[in-house]
C-alpha cells in the first residue's frame, strides 16, 4: 500500500496526505511505514540522527484511534520529521554533537509538543550542524548529510538533514531552525520550500539554544501550501516558558494563500545583485522576478546598505551568545563528562575539549574574547549599534515596498569538501540571509530554478514583521505559475 490516486504515497504533500489521512485512504500506519522504510532505504543520505520504529508506530495507531474516533487534529496521522536541535521524550535529542549523545530530554520542546498536539506522527530526528553552527552540514558530529540532488554536494546547513529528508521524500515536511540562514538556505540548495518566521512568532522552549536573539524555529516542506499548514499548528505564544515569545496569537496562514497579488511592491535590494553573485543563481533569481511582474507585483529598486556588515555583526553576535549558552556543558548538568581527571576544573577541561568540535570551539573562543573586559567596546557593543542600523535599513525600504525578494545564496551548493578547513569562506556564503536574521524579519525560500550543475536555486522573500501570511501568499502565487517545487531528483 505506497499510492494514492496512482501517486506514490511520498510524493504527497501535507495537505493531501491530511486529506487522505482523514478521508481513511490511508492509515497513519501505513503512512509511517512507507516512510520509515524510504528512511531506510535511503540512509545512505545521511539525513537521520534518530529513528525509532516503536515509537513511531505507537504514535500511528494513537493517531488511526483518534481519526477512527473522530477527534482527529488537523494534521492528525501527518509523519513529520524534526532537526535534533528540538528536544524530545521519545528520541535522543544531540543538536548534532558529542556533547549530547545518547542524551534524553524529560520533555518535549513546544514546538514538538504543538505539533503532536495537532496529530502528527514523529518519524524520527534529522541531521544538523553542531549546535546548529554551519552552513554545509558538514560540522555534525555524526556524519555529513548528502544532497539529493548531487550527492557529491552538500545540502546546506545547519538544517541539512531537514532539507535532504524533504527533497529526498524521507518525510512530507519536516521542521528546522534558522539563526542566520539556517531554514533558508539548506531548502534553497535542496530545492525546497522554507520559512524563518518573525522572530518570537514560534517559541524556542526545548530548542537546544545556539544564539538566543537570532534563534528561530520554523516549518520545511515542497510548497509554500505545506509550509503555511505546519506554522500554523507552530506558532503561538508562549509565556510560561519563553519570554521572549511574543504575544501574537496564532494565525491560520492558509487562509490567505489564495489573495490576489497585483500591486504587490517588491523590493529589490541592489545590494543582494551585486559581483558576488553567481551569473546562474542571478538568472533563475531573475526569472522569477519577471514571473511576478507578469502576476501585476511592481519590482522597486531598494537599498540595504548594510548587507555586507551584516557578515562581521553576525559573526560577534552569534559566537557571543554560544559562548553564554554552551556555557552549560560542563560535564555536570547533563551530556558528557571526561572519564579521568585529577580535579574540578580538568573535568570541565576534558570534558569540553573532547565533547566540542572544532567549529563549536572556535566561536566559544571567537564569544569569549569580544565579550571580555577591553574588547566589549570595540565588537560586541559596536556589532549592537550596527544591528540595530541594520534593522532601521529595512523600515526604511519597507516605506516603499511591501516584501523584498533576492537570492537566498550567492552561489548553487558546492561540493562536499569544498571548503576544505575554511571557515570564512563557509560565513561570506551567509550574506543574503543573516540581514533579516539579525533584524529579526521573517524570511523565506522558494524554489525558484536551477543552476549550474542542474542544483536548486530558491528566491529568498523577507518581509516586515508579523507578515508570514503574505509572505506564503506570495511563494504560493509563484507556485501556481511554477513547478520547480514539485520536481524531484533523479531516482527518488
Ligand atoms: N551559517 C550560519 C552559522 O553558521 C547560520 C546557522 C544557523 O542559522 N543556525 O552560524
């Protein structure tokens, strides 16, 4: 039992498997199986940390009970997978490290929580960068992820595994996290759809904190229709346990997917067009720009004058709060500790030096000087000042346009190894995405084409705050004009 309607079951998206779920085509079991089985079938891809058949299973009869029932969520019997940087009961939780193996939280995070409030069953937990610090996958602790598309190549990261696991159909959608590119970027190199909400839209209780100002949570999935279904079910506030949640309630983002878009002002930063980037992400940028036009959206020229400093603010920022918060693997609370020491303070020596790697090491080194007595001045409080500028920028261009569009990356996915132990060159890759990170801006990814090498290229959307539903309404129009969304790589 794999089709429905003569489609693979895997090549339904949320939307119609919900659909097929409640109408009792399919079973929530027979829908985890299939995907457990292409899980395993595809591991070569490196996209799993965690599977646990039991598990999910019982979580699929729980949710055929309560479809027999009729007291099914919205998404009820949905298999979904999620990043492990999202902390679980029912599956080990290592945001990608050794820090953090074998580790077991006493509780959901609230996204995983809300989630399987609304029905879905959780296949398992996706490959990431250590601690969510990388744009390749490549600095988990585990094992690389491999893009489906060419598995020479990296997925992008640090949700690398959330973005094979879709693009490859291991799970109908999946969820990642975006501190500076994280969501976006990964589903540009993967040829699928991504969002970073608002930041404070979606809760980061239970989400193994890397940055906590820049930190956000969102959905990934093939379409902008998937994408508006599983935020929805996401966000919300959540006072008890993240302050710095917003109050906002809770929208339901496929309501407006259908608007009409004529008249829509799209901004065109020229600082995003500018020599670093690659003639052919350019192009497909391009054509989906003209595709706008033809649906009645204006393209205005706009200014973000700050882009390129958002590179050296992200990187003082970001490495000084992990330096705060990493703080909390010392061998004691939870995670590894070294197996001999001779006090105190070589435990704590040990234990990090064995449990971080290298990247992770690095940016506490990176967090630890532009924060100490002497140096505060100089980067972190200047990097603030610079932040806050960066934000003023985008009101300033949100007076004339209502949504900007560029590329998400400069360039397709490069090949594993590519960056051979260059860490900068891994950071300038980050310069299209770590403005609406650092300003807190919602921001998406839409397949929008291909590259060089045949290799997806997404056209990345930010919009002003709280704006997701136009955001979605605006990547679903181009998705009714489009299908590079619904193409699939060869063999999968
Ligand atoms: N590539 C960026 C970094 O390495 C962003 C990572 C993220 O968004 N989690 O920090």
């Amino acid at each position: 039992m794999s089709d429905i309607n003569n489609q693979p079951l895997h090549d339904l998206g949320v939307a119609e498997l919900a659909a097929s779920l409640r109408a009792r085509e399919v079973s929530a079991v027979e829908a985890a199986q299939h995907f457990l089985a292409r899980a395993r079938s595809h591991e070569s891809l490196g996209a799993y940390l965690a599977v646990d058949e039991a598990v999910t299973l019982a979580q699929a009869r729980a949710a055929d009970a309560r479809l027999a029932a009729g007291t099914a969520g919205p998404l009820e019997g949905v298999p979904l997978a999620h990043k492990d940087i999202f902390v679980t009961k029912d599956f080990p939780s290592t945001a990608g490290s050794k820090m953090l193996e074998g580790y077991r939280s006493p509780f959901d995070a609230t996204v995983v929580r809300k989630l399987a409030e609304a029905g879905v069953v959780t296949l398992g937990k996706l490959n990431c960068d250590e601690f969510a610090m990388g744009s390749a996958n490549e600095n988990s602790a585990y094992h690389p992820a491999r893009n489906p598309w060419d598995v020479t190549r990296i997925p992008g990261g640090s949700s690398g595994g959330s973005a094979v696991a879709v693009a490859a159909r291991l799970a109908p959608a999946v969820t990642g996290t975006d501190t500076g590119g994280s969501i976006r970027q990964p589903a540009s190199f993967c040829g699928i759809t991504g969002i970073k909400p608002t930041y404070g839209r979606v809760s980061r209780y239970g989400m193994i904190a890397f940055a906590s100002s820049l930190d956000q949570a969102g959905p990934m999935g093939r379409s902008a229709e998937d994408c508006a279904l599983l935020l929805s079910a996401m966000c919300g506030p959540d006072p008890d346990r993240d302050s710095t949640s917003l109050d906002v309630p809770a929208e339901d983002f496929s309501r407006s997917l259908n608007d009409a878009i004529d008249g829509l002002r799209i901004g065109i930063p020229k600082e995003f067009f500018g020599e670093g980037l690659s003639a052919d992400v350019r192009t497909a940028v391009d054509a989906a720009l003209k595709e706008y036009e033809k649906l009645g959206a204006k393209l205005v020229e706009i200014s973000l004058p700050r882009t390129e400093l958002s590179i050296p603010v992200y990187y003082i920022i970001a490495p000084a709060e992990a330096s705060s918060n990493l703080s909390r693997f010392d061998g004691v609370k939870f995670g590894h500790r070294a197996r001999d020491y001779t006090d105190l303070v070589d435990m704590y020596k040990k234990t990090r030096a064995e449990g971080f790697g290298d990247e992770v090491k690095r940016r506490i080194m990176i967090g630890t000087y532009v924060l100490s007595h002497g140096y505060y001045d100089a980067y972190y409080l200047q990097a603030q000042r610079i932040r806050r500028m960066i934000a003023d920028d985008f009101q300033q261009a949100f007076k004339v346009c209502d949504v900007i569009a560029g590329p998400v990356a400069p360039t397709v996915a490069w090949k594993l190894g590519g960056h051979g132990n260059d860490p900068l060159a891994d950071y300038l890759a980050d310069i299209f995405t770590l403005p609406a990170s650092l300003a807190g801006l919602p921001g998406m990814s839409v397949p929008a084409g291909f590259g060089e090498g045949g290799m997806p290229v997404g056209l990345q959307l930010i919009g002003n705050y709280f704006s997701e539903a136009r955001l979605l309404n605006a990547a679903h129009r181009l998705q009714q004009v489009t299908d590079f969304h619904s193409r699939k790589p060869e063999g999968v």
